[in-house]
C-alpha cells in the first residue's frame, strides 16, 4: 500500500537517545523527582486475609519524633468513588487480603517512617478465608467475559464426538504458577496538592490512565490531575494502570497543607500492592488423525482472581487462533480466593495460554511420529480459525524455517534422553509464539514547529525502558523528514495531548502511526516551511479495513537443554528466537527486546513462581532472594532475529509490536527441550530440579 510511510531514520540501529542520561544516574525517575519538603509515607499492612479491623493503636508511633501523622480508615479522606476495592484505600474496616493497607505513617524521612509503621498495633476480628486455588475450587464462576473483551468460552463442531474417535489422543493438565512483575525500579508515587489541582509523578506504563482513573475515584475534573513519567524503569503490565499505593500517595497528601508525599513501595510490599500474574490449570485435550493432523482441540482453563476484584485473563485467546481442527472448544473458570489483586504481567494471557497448547504440540508430535515443526506444518490454518478472517500476514512456518536453520535444528535426535555429555543430558526443543496486534485508536499527537529547523512532537506516550522514546523520535524524523536531531519528542506527561498505555505491545505502532498522521497534518496546515510556532494535533488514523483482518505477530522459539543426571541441575546454554512482527522500526533496541523478553521466559521456565501459603494468604517468597529470577550466568547463548516483514494492513508504519511476543511460547520451547534431553515431560512450571530426579 502507497500509504507506508518511506524509511531513513526508521530501520536504522540508533543509540538510545535517553541512554547517556540513565547511565549517568541522571535521567530523574519518580521518586526522585526534587518536590519542596516532602513527607514519607510507609504503609502499615493487614496480617489477616479476611476480616476486619477492630483497632489501629497509633499513639506510640505518633510519639516518634519526626511523625508528623498516622493515618486510619478514621482519619483518611474519602474518595468520591470507592466502588474499586483494590483502589478504596482506608475507606472502612474490611480487610481483603492478607498485606492490604490498614495504616500509613507520614514522617520526615524514609527511615522514621518505616520505624514508626513497625510501632503501630492493629487488632483483628478474623473470618475463614480461602487462598488455594484448585480445579475444584467449591466457588468457581464464569466471569462474564475475559479481558480485552474476549468471550469467555467457545466452541464449534463437537470436541467430545471427535476426540473420542481420534486416532492420536493427548489428554493433558498443565500448570503455571503466579508470577510477580519485579520491574528494576519500585513502584513509586510523589504526590502534591496546590489548591484543587493534584499532580503525581508516578512510574508508570501510562500518565494518561492514571489521570483518568485518579479523577474517576477523587470526583475531580481530568484537568485537575497532572501526571508527570519522565522515565519508567520497567513495569512489564504491573504499572499499566494505578494500583493502590497511587490513591494512597493522593489521599495522604490531602493532609499535609500541601506538602508533597512520597510514597516508595518497597520491593516486599509490591508482593501484594502492585499486582500478580494469575496462575493457571490448563486441561487439554488434542485429537488427531494418524498424519498428525488435529481433529478436537479443547481447553479448559482454571484461574483465581481476588475476590474484592475481578480480573479473567484472556488466556485461551491464542489456543483458539493457532492451529487448524474443525471441532475446538474452551473454557475459563475463576475462583474467588482471599488474595491481592492479579492484574497484567508480560503477555498476560497470551504467555500462560501458549504454555500447556506448545507443550501439548510437543506430546502430539511424539505421539504422531512427527517432527515438532512439520506437526506445526500440518495444522497450519488459511484463515483464522475463530474469526474465519484472513490474516493480515502470517510468516509462522518461515520463522520456523529460517530458526531451524539457524539453530541447527536438524541434529536433534527424535527419540528422548538419546544424547549424553559429561554426565548432562542433551536436548532440544522448539514451540510457537503469537501476540495480536492491538493497535490502539484513542491517541493524539501535537507537532509544533519551534524554529532552526526544529519541530517539537508531544504525545503523552511512556518509555518504560523499552527505546519508545528513541524509536518515537526515529519515526517523527521520518514523518516530518527531516534528521533526528530536529525532533524534540515529550512524552510522559499529561500536559501532552493524551495516548494509550505502553501495554499490549502496542504502544510504538499505536503512537507512532498517530504521529505520523499528526505530520501529515502539519504539512497540509503548514507546509515544508513553516513559521515558527505553527502547531497541528491529530487523532489516531482511522483504519476500518483492519477489522476483518486477523492482525498476529509470530514467532519461533528453539532452545538447547542440559540437565545433570545426578542432580537435576538445569541449564540452557541456547536459545534462538524467530520472530515476524511487521517493520522493526529501531534493530538495536527491537533486539533488546526480544531478547529481553526471552530473558524473561527462561526465568518462567526455570525459576518464577509465587508461593501463596493457603494457611496464611500470603505470598512467602516476596523479595528477590527468595523470587528468582535468570541472571547472567543463566543467560548464555541467546539470540534474536527476525524476517523481513512489513505489514501493510497496520497502518503507515507497518510495525505490530514487539514487547511481548518473545516470552510468549519460549518457557514450552524449554519444557520440550528438556523432555527430549531427559525423558521426563514435565507439565507443571517452573522446571525445578527436583523434577527430573
Ligand atoms: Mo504489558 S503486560 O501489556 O504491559
């Protein structure tokens, strides 16, 4: 299509633009935002999961010197609108979850406030509480739909007939467990009252949602709430819309006389404030005939969610679009447990959801006598499946292709716990990766024409370390043409015209297509020599084809297993992604990415897992010694690349995203790995050691 915009800037490997600032230490980040005489607040957090507070004793706190208040539910004012239990913050007595606020201590300094916090005594009226999920839990439900509007179950043909006539049978539950975002930088809230205008700089995925939601809970117009993100040390979903600690910063500095409070969550207490990846029990079913090719797929998905606030993620979406088969169904089912929040975390619902369907791919492939891929080959579908939409450009099997290439595929030995070295057993494995394209239509650029040749671009984009910031620019240079360094590019701040969230990986495309169209603009207002201070705005682009378009990015993961057989040590000295993603706008910062993303599928595979206790509600391994996550000497030989591919049905960039696709399928790539090194197919993440003894 004529309408892609040409590429100079755009493809070309520049530096962060922002990365001399944040190797120095001085690109600002929330907490450190230089507001007049601040206050600190540390939070005081409930030791029961279900019940009441009877009593908060703060008197001896207040005696500490440099208190300078305890807030209660008595003492805290009130929102306009408290019907968000995760956001209604000493509101009433009702305790939730174990590690929810039931007190916050302001104070002169970080240190005096955590003491004082330790010295404030809260009496409990206690009820029984349910913390363990299970696939019988007595209170499932199904949520009326999953997030991002997907139906809740599907179905088509009939899944029971066929697989019970299927002449290859794979019968299977799988699990992953809850995950926490453990992004570099804290969750972190300065909050400031002038007057009825409240400003918040806050790390966050988006200044414009948590302008919004702010306004929403405190009855305020969205022009009196300013939201400043300078830099965001990552968030991976956690930070995409504003948990409790963001209310809390804005309901203490109500009290101050218009002292500025800030509010650092400690990496301990993000264990319940700041949200959850949601785990999941992942029955399935896969019928096939004897060529390989599926005739039943069925996915009958468990999850929890808080019981104070619903969250139902769309983890069979992928499972419905992936592979061919005329009989398909799922299911989600939710139990309500007495727990903090779930929310997003990397691919939320695409990365769990690809888990048990690759593995169950892999068990298939055995079954049927096939090579993995040529299964994948097999049950390749000409139009989407659910939707029975063309897809807008599907490079699957070609990223298989060029990755089994690369990795060196064909020395794979079929038959499991074949290789032996040293005493490690060798193995190799592969698996899909998908991630849709959410392009998002409520975005506004603005471009101003300074002078000397230089254009300011505004959006209220966030660059949650990801190089938007670098790759916006890139594609700003490219729309107005002229070279980078006559772009100034604001982001992260509501003083900018508003955008969508950095989640879903649509922001670079969402916002970049948005400002190209913002340049389009100028130069039919303004022409190629404007005057200074000749400013245009424009909306997202309309693109009403893309709706009966299937628009996915692809890829394929490989990796290398090697497991000791006396110990069960696992490692992955290997692990190559494929990917096909539409245009890459910036390859250096795309490769971070990917790689980045991959990073955090080793850790899913090998190491994450949220413990929740079910006697107590709590998560027990909430720090980083105790969550583990990959470091470098986990991380060995990883590489990313990708297949020439822009696409034309996604707007004038041509670019889909790239943020999540490179978890999604890379812990099942490792999981087929090691069942062909050990002979052990282990369905329950992580992939511990005791597991293949
Ligand atoms: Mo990502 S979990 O959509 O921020």
């Amino acid at each position: 299509m004529s309408n892609l915009l040409p590429g100079r800037a755009i493809g070309t490997p520049y530096e962060r633009l922002d990365g001399e600032l944040k190797v120095k230490g001085t690109a600002p980040y929330a907490y450190e935002q230089p507001v007049q005489n601040p206050l600190y607040l540390y939070p005081v957090l409930s030791t029961i999961a279900r019940g009441a507070v009877e009593r908060v004793e703060t008197a001896a706190a207040e005696a500490i010197d440099g208190v300078f208040t305890v807030l209660t539910s008595e003492t805290t004012p009130r929102l306009e609108d408290p019907s968000d239990r995760e956001l209604a913050v000493l509101q009433d007595n009702a305790i939730g979850y174990r590690g929810q606020i039931v007190a916050a201590v302001l104070a002169e300094s970080p240190e005096i406030a955590r003491e004082a916090a330790a010295a404030v005594t809260v009496t409990y009226t206690e009820e029984p509480f349910s913390a363990q999920l299970r696939a019988d839990h007595p209170e499932l439900y199904a949520p009326e739909e999953l997030n991002a509007g997907t139906p809740t179950d599907s179905s088509e043909g009939d899944v029971d007939a066929a697989f019970d006539t299927a002449a290859l049978k794979i019968d299977q539950t799988y699990s992953t467990p809850a995950e926490h975002n453990n992004p570099l930088e804290p969750h972190a809230t300065v909050a400031q009252w002038d007057g009825a205008v409240l400003t918040l700089w806050d790390s966050t995925q988006g200044v414009h949602a948590v302008k919004g939601t702010l306004a929403q809970v405190l009855g305020l117009e969205e022009e009196q709430v300013h939201v400043i993100a300078p830099h965001v040390g990552g968030g991976f979903g956690s930070k995409g819309m504003p948990h409790v600690h963001v209310v809390m910063a804005a309901l203490a500095a109500q009290v101050t006389d218009g002292r500025p409070v800030k509010f650092p969550v400690s990496r301990q207490h993000m264990y319940t404030l700041t949200s959850h990846r949601t785990p999941t029990l992942q029955r399935i079913r896969l019928g096939a005939a004897d060529d390989g090719r599926l005739t039943a797929m069925s996915l009958d998905i468990v999850e929890h969610t808080s019981r104070i606030k619903e969250f139902a993620e769309q983890t069979p979406a992928p499972f419905r679009m992936m592979y061919a088969a005329p009989n398909r169904s799922t299911t989600t089912r939710l139990a309500p447990l007495d727990i903090p929040v779930p929310s997003w975390m990397r691919a939320p619902g695409e990365c769990p959801g690809m888990f048990g369907p690759e593995v169950a791919m892999d068990e298939l492939a055995a079954a049927a006598g096939l090579d993995p891929i040529e299964l994948r080959r097999r049950n390749e579908p000409e139009v989407d499946p659910e939707t029975g939409n063309p897809w807008s450009s599907r490079h699957l099997l070609a990223c298989f292709d060029l990755g089994a290439d690369r990795f060196g595929w064909d020395r794979r030995v079929t038959r499991p716990r074949s290789v032996q070295e040293d005493g490690w057993l060798v193995g190799l494995g592969t698996a899909s990766a998908v991630y849709p394209f959410m392009r998002q239509p409520s975005n506004t650029a603005r471009i101003r024409y300074e002078q000397d040749g230089i254009y300011s671009v505004q959006i209220g984009a966030a660059d949650i370390g990801t190089g938007a910031w670098t790759a916006l620019t890139q594609i700003a240079a490219d729309a107005l043409d002229v070279p980078i360094d006559r772009i100034r590019l604001g982001i992260g701040d509501t003083a900018f015209p508003a955008a969508s969230v950095a989640g879903g990986s649509s922001g670079t495309a969402s916002w970049g297509g948005t400002i190209i169209a913002a340049a389009r603009a100028f130069r039919a207002d303004h022409g190629e020599h404007p005057s200074p201070g000749a400013q245009t705005e424009a909306n997202a682009p309309e693109d009403p084809e893309a709706e009966n378009l299937a628009l996915y990015s692809f890829g394929a993961h490989f990796a290398e297993v090697r497991i000791s057989s006396d110990t069960g040590e696992i490692r992955v000295p290997r692990m190559l992604g494929v990917f096909s993603a539409g245009r890459i706008i910036n390859p250096r910062t795309a490769r971070s990415q990917f790689l980045g993303a991959m990073t955090m599928g080793l850790g899913m595979a090998l190491h994450e897992q949220s413990v929740l206790d079910p006697r107590f509600g709590i998560f027990v391994n909430h720090d980083l010694a105790e969550y583990h996550i990959p470091t470098n000497a986990d991380v060995l030989d990883m590489e990313a690349l990708w297949i020439e591919d822009v696409d034309e049905h996604a707007g004038p960039l041509g670019a889909r995203g790239i943020g999540e696709i490179g978890i999604v399928g890379s812990a099942a790539a490792i999981a087929n790995a090691a069942y062909n090194a050990s002979g052990i197919r282990v369905r329950d993440l992580p992939l511990t050691p005791d597991k293949f003894l």
